[in-house]
C-alpha cells in the first residue's frame, strides 16, 4: 500500500469519525443541520452512517471489501451533502470540503477495487 493511500484512509476515516460524532453531540452541527433543512432524524443517520464508515475505513487495512463500501457510502453521502449545500445556495468555500471528500473517497473507492478485483 503506497503512503499516500495510507494517509488519504486515516484522513478521511478521521474526519468522518468526528463529523459523526459531532452530529450527536455538537450544537453547532445540530444548527448546521436546520440550516440545510434537515431533520433531526436525517441528522443522527448521517452520523451512525459516518461512525460506521469511518471505522470501515480503518478496518479495510485488513479487508478491502470493507473498503470499498466504506468508500463507496462516502462517495455518495458527500455527493448528497455537496448537493444540500448546492439547493441552500452555500458559497463556494462553504461547500469545497464536501467537494473534496467526493474527490479522496471516490479516489480511494477506485483504489479498493483494483486491490479486491
């Protein structure tokens, strides 16, 4: 495994484990959700959804099936964010880290399948 692919799978099962986590106890996020229109329920499933993915992602070091669905779950649950943010018209800085993470878990998903197929 090249470092770099190390460290995209850190970095992003990361910053998944803390959005998650934030969406259940960060009054900020619980805010950030009323303004994209969401409902509370909406919001504790995007968290469950990223707990889970973010550690998929630490278990596809041992298991690339794991991997590719973790990859593939962000892959679209980023795309359904960027698109939120697209609809409340956020600005372009706003709405760029949904961008890249569309970016790295695409890219990792594209990974994770070479090594399983």
């Amino acid at each position: 495994m090249k470092i770099l692919h190390t460290i995209l799978i850190i970095f992003s099962a990361m910053s998944f484990l803390f959005y998650g986590y934030g969406c259940f106890f960060s009054n900020k996020m619980k805010q950030e959700f009323l303004r994209f229109k969401l409902s509370e329920t909406q919001r504790k499933i995007t968290g469950v959804l990223q707990i889970v993915a973010g550690i998929a992602l630490f278990i596809s070091f041992i298991s690339p099936i794991t991997g590719i669905i973790a990859t593939a779950g962000l892959t679209i649950q980023m795309i359904l964010g960027f698109m939120v943010r697209l609809k409340i018209k956020d600005s372009i800085m706003l709405s760029l880290p949904a961008f890249i993470f569309i970016i790295i878990n695409g890219y990792l998903f594209r990974y994770f399948l070479k090594i399983y197929l």
